[in-house]
C-alpha cells in the first residue's frame, strides 16, 4: 500500500529528507526521518525578510554566538524555501525539557539579549535629518492612537446607556491619556540627549524574545529561535518587546522585573536615554488600542471576554507605570555618588 504523500514533500525533497511522519505543531511541523527528526518552519515572511532573518543568524555565528539554534540548508546551500505563498526552513528538532534552575526562565533570557546586544552594539551618528524622520513618524503614530482612544471615550460618554466594556474603558481613560503624555516626554528626552551627544547606539534586535521562543538544555541554558523578525535598531525596542511578553510570567512581582534588568545591564549597560526611550514605549497604551480595536471589530459579541481582556491589560498599564517611575528613581539613584 503507498503512503499519502505530504503536502511538504516538495520542501522536504530539497534536503533530500523522505519523511515517515509529520505531525502539526502549527506553524512548525515535526518530521520524522530515516535520517533523525527535524522542524520545518512554515512562515509568511517575504524573501527580503528571509534574506534578513538569515543574515542576522549568520552575523550572530560569526561573531562566536552559539546560542542560537541552528538553520539547515538544502542540498542546494539555501537557508530559506519561497513557494510563493510560505517561506520554509528547518531545523533540528528539539524537545521541551524540565526547567529546574533557580533563576527564572526570563533572566536567563534577559541575559542571552544582554550578550546579543553587546556583540553587536554600535554608535551611530545622529545625523538630524534622518533620526527626525522616524522620531516624528513615532510621534505621529502615537498620536494618532491617542486620539482614537480619547474619541471612544467621547462617544462612550455621550450614550445614555453605556455597554460594559465602554464603562471599564472610561473609568481609566484619564490615567491612560496620562501614560501617552508621558511616554511623549521620555521620547522627548530621549531625542534631546542624542541630540545633544550627536550619537546614539543601535544592535542586532531579536524581535521577539520570549520563553516561547526559546528551548532550555539540561543545564537550564536557553538555546533561542524565531530570528524572523530581527532588525536593526535601539536596545530598548528590543528589551521593551521582551518585557511586554514576559510581564505575566513574573505575575508582576517587582524584584524579579528588576533582576532582568540587572542581568541584562550584566553584559550591555543602557545609557540615560535609552531608559527614558525604554520608559516611553512601554508607558504608551498601544495594548489597550489592540483590545479597543478588537471590540470595535467584533461588537456585541463576547463582551464579557473583551471586557476581561481590557480589565487585565489596564492593570498591566498601572503597574508598568509604577515599574517605570521606580526605573527612573534607581537610574538617579545610581548616578548620584559619582556626580
């Protein structure tokens, strides 16, 4: 009787890979071979973001970083497969294993972006022109968000019977409106010391750096996947994406959010500005515009779910806000004996 072929046969042909079973796991597909058990990535990246995905772990090899997991070519050399609607690539396949270290998964992970960073770090100069350009196109963007956030509110305000999820949003929407002011300072003085210095630092930015995207060996050391979204840009994009992603695990206790910090800071120290620019991007309320967003695109259905949804996100916002203040505390408190 002949075996169903796969619909990743043709990918899988390309590295001389017969597979004797392929089971889901979503976007990755675990197939077994004569040859061992790999991971094929099925991903929507375009071959320009391919290109980058590749570069970026290749500068990461040769600059001696081993804590990246492996991209296998095909028989052909090419790391990356376009069929015209995905982009493949495989690597080995790697089984979970029990975390049993005393530190948490994510300062164990802080600390491989710490490495990251620092490897590739690099001062630019702050030519005006060009860094007003995207600084004013942030500023844009964020106020744009502001004022949709305050016109539902408005119109919230304006109904004689309010839905639930409107009543929730209304009952912050003056402490959110606070967050944007203040995420517009921190992004203000951030422009202004760079400004003043006439450089600024950029690295190699994982993008998306997170316990999901990484396996943990037998001695608890993370081994880190999913570079598809790696760029060019400040540390603190990097770190605030990181944080974002990584709040819930730490379920908000303070100490433990510094200690990323700390064991990021271990490997790459943040200069002044790169704090406040941190502050700023994690003080505006992008999250709450994701889940109003979401409620205007599925209105009167499931509110109770957009309502908690909300509810969880705006009690993230007060805490980064209280997180925030007390980065910027520690950052005076620790220049203050050598001034």
């Amino acid at each position: 009787m002949m075996q169903a072929r796969s619909p990743y046969d043709s990918v899988l042909f390309y590295y001389d890979l017969y597979p004797q079973a392929i089971e889901d796991f979503g976007k990755v597909k675990k197939v077994t071979t004569n040859h061992g058990t790999f991971a094929l990535k099925e991903t929507t990246m375009t071959p320009a973001q391919a290109d980058g995905f590749i570069h970026a772990l290749r500068k990461l090899t040769k600059l001696g970083y081993t804590h990246a997991v492996p991209v296998y070519p095909t028989k052909y050399g090419e790391y990356t497969l376009f069929n015209g609607t995905h982009t493949y690539y495989l690597m080995p396949w790697m089984e979970p294993l029990e975390y049993t270290a005393r530190e948490s998964q994510e300062q164990k992970l802080a600390s491989q972006l710490g490495i990251i960073h620092r490897l590739t770090v690099k001062t630019q100069p702050f030519v005006k022109e060009n860094v007003d350009e995207s600084y004013q196109q942030l500023l844009r963007r964020w106020e744009m968000r502001r004022l949709e956030l305050n016109r539902f509110a408005d119109e919230a305000e304006r109904k004689t019977y309010m839905s639930p999820f409107e009543l929730t949003f209304l009952t912050h929407a003056h402490m959110l409106d606070q967050m944007a002011e203040a995420a517009k300072g921190h992004l203000q003085k951030w422009y202004e010391t760079c400004l003043e210095k006439e450089k600024y630092r950029t690295v190699l930015c994982h993008g998306r750096m997170n316990r999901s995207h990484a396996f943990f060996n037998r001695e608890n050391e993370p081994y880190l996947i999913n570079f598809e979204r790696s760029s060019i840009d400040t540390p603190s994009r990097d770190i605030a994406s990181f944080c974002r992603y990584s709040f819930r695990h730490a379920f908000w206790v303070e100490e433990e959010i510094l200690q990323w910090f700390y064991q990021y800071e271990r490997h790459l120290p943040l200069l002044e500005e790169e704090k406040h620019l941190l502050c700023a991007y994690l003080n505006f309320p992008e999250p709450i515009a994701f889940a109003v967003d979401a409620y205007l695109a599925n209105k009167g259905q499931r509110e109770f779910e957009h309502v908690q949804r909300l509810e969880k996100r705006l009690t993230s916002m007060r805490r980064v806000q209280r997180l925030t203040q007390k980065l910027i505390v520690i950052e005076a408190a620790q220049q203050t004996p050598t001034e």
